[in-house]
C-alpha cells in the first residue's frame, strides 16, 4: 500500500494555493493603470503634458510587471507558506493595489518641486510614491530573508537565495538613495519614475547573471568530481 506524504498543517497554505489569488490582483493593478489616466488630462491637456503622463502609467506598468515576477518567484521556491510568509505576500499584494492609484496623483501632482523644507504637493506625492516603492522592496527581502530557516528549502536554494538577496540589498539601497534625493533636492522631483525601472531591470540582469555563474560552478564541481 503507497504510503501518502504528510499533508502541511493547517496554519500553512501551499503555493499552488496563493499563487491564482496573487496572479490575478496583480493582473487588477494593471487593469488599474490601464484606465486610471485621469479625465481632465485627456480633455484638456496639451500633447507634451498627455505624451509625459502615459509614459508614467507605462514605466509604472514595468514597475508591477517586475514586482509580480519578484514576489512570484519567492512563492514558488517557498512551495509551503507558513502564516509569516503569507502576511508577507498578502501585504505587497496590498502595497501593489494601492501602485495605480499613486501613479495617478505622480501624474497630477508630481511634476512640481520641493525639498526636505519645502513639503510641496509634488513633495508629498513623490515621496509617498517612493515609499510605497521601499515597502515593497522591503518586504520581499523580509520575505527572502525568512526562507533562509524555512525546512522546505534545500541546501541549494538557500544558496541561491542568499545570492538573490544580496542583489536586491542593492537595490534597495539605490532606491532609499532615490528617496534621499526627492527629500533634499530641488531638481529631483518625479525622475525617479524612469530610474525605478531601471535598476529593477538591472537587479533582474544581475541575479539571473548570478545564477547562471552558480549553476555553472556547480556543474564544473560536478564534472571535476567524476
């Protein structure tokens, strides 16, 4: 008689179980950026003004598309979610929903300057913006970070992630860096809406650039062991 693996307790929720619910409200915040373009910038705002806004709602669509990828593929390699990460996963779900909303008031308000003694409605927003940029990143590295004394991962994996991690610990740092700017200078108002989607492209680059070197050094131990 096949003996049936031990099922996960009932505090916990396996990936295949999340993953619809995750994927289909980040498939609504998208939606959300598609129609959130404000009315009165369509009825009656100059070309150059129109043309700047749906570049923002695009670069804030990258933005969402890499963040799913990101969390997505922290679900993944967890396979079991104790209440931990769920809250986690839950959390930056809320963080997302909340992206189409911003965008918009970036849209509106965020063009204006303002410093660190200047609180602005550009200030404000921008800053918010790039807050709720920093939460995100925040806790995917949190839950990155608590995978590392997860039972379900292997030696391997927490190799892997530990690599992973270090990268977007970069990244972060680019982007409190980003923060620092929209606080103290004048100059710096909603710029960061083009470096954002950079640096996340240049975080995946480098991770998947990691992995493939550790894959291959792996592959080298492998060979040279035979």
């Amino acid at each position: 008689m096949a003996t049936q693996s031990p099922r996960p307790p009932h505090q916990s929720l396996t990936s295949e179980g999340i993953l619809p619910l995750f994927d289909t409200l980040f498939g609504v915040a998208l939606t959300l950026l598609a129609y959130s373009l404000p009315d009165h910038l369509k009825n009656g705002m100059d070309t150059e003004k129109l043309a700047q806004a749906i570049v923002i709602y695009l670069l804030s669509a990258v933005i969402v598309v890499l963040y799913w990828y990101r969390m997505r593929r922290l679900i993944v390699a967890t396979r079991v979610l104790y209440p931990l990460q769920l809250a986690l996963s839950l959390s930056g779900l809320i963080l997302v929903v909340m992206l189409p909303k911003l965008a918009q008031l970036v849209v509106i308000y965020g063009g204006g300057s303002g410093d660190l003694l200047n609180w602005t409605p550009a200030q404000i927003v921008n800053m918010l913006f790039l807050s709720f940029l920093g939460l995100y990143d925040g806790t995917c590295l949190f839950y990155g970070f608590s995978l590392l004394r997860h039972s379900h991962i292997q030696p391997d994996e927490r190799r892997r992630l530990r690599l992973q991690m270090r990268v977007q610990l970069i990244g972060v740092f680019i982007l409190m860096s980003l923060g620092i700017l929209e606080l103290t200078s004048m100059n710096f108002n909603n710029e960061y809406v083009l470096i954002v989607p950079i640096v996340l492209l240049l975080e995946e680059w480098r991770i998947a650039r990691v992995l493939n070197q550790e894959i291959s050094l792996v592959q080298a131990e492998d060979e040279s062991a035979v």
